[in-house]
C-alpha cells in the first residue's frame, strides 16, 4: 500500500533537522562520513534505499542494536518534467 504525501510533511520535517536532510535544505559536503557524530558511535551502517512504510528497517533496527540503521526515500524527474517517486 502506498503513502499518501500530507501536506504538512515539508514544515513538519524541519523539526528534525540535525538528522534529517529535506529536498530543501540537502546536506552538504561537510556532513558527509560524520554518521559516527549523527548516531554517537563507532559502529557498521546499514543503508536501506526506497524505505515504504519503513517496516524492513524498523525490524533490522531492533534485531541489530549494534548496528546503525538508516533510512531514505528517494524521487527523482523525468526529463519531461514529471515526477517519478519512490
């Protein structure tokens, strides 16, 4: 089953700005390799791409606690200008 975009999700996801980096505000080059600094530890860094409703990572998280877990969802745009997302 596919989420619905809220409207509210765009100001709403400013509120976790420390970790979360928005189509509006991208992170930049000096965030790149500082996981360590985001989740406060050495530790392995499991990347699941295209998350949906985020069940298979939740459930990674929980059963590894000795691993940091991350998550994105990601959209990209035609060339015809539209959108394709995921």
């Amino acid at each position: 089953m596919r989420l619905r975009r809220k409207p509210w999700v765009d100001e709403a996801i400013h509120d976790f700005d420390d970790f979360v980096f928005p189509k509006d505000k991208p992170a930049g080059e000096e965030q790149k390799g500082r996981w360590h600094e985001v989740f406060g530890r050495q530790a392995p860094l499991y990347v699941e791409l295209g998350t949906g409703k985020g069940d298979f990572i939740s459930q990674l998280a929980l059963r590894h606690p000795e691993v940091n877990s991350n998550a994105c969802s990601c959209s990209w745009m035609n060339p015809n200008g539209s959108g394709i997302h995921s």
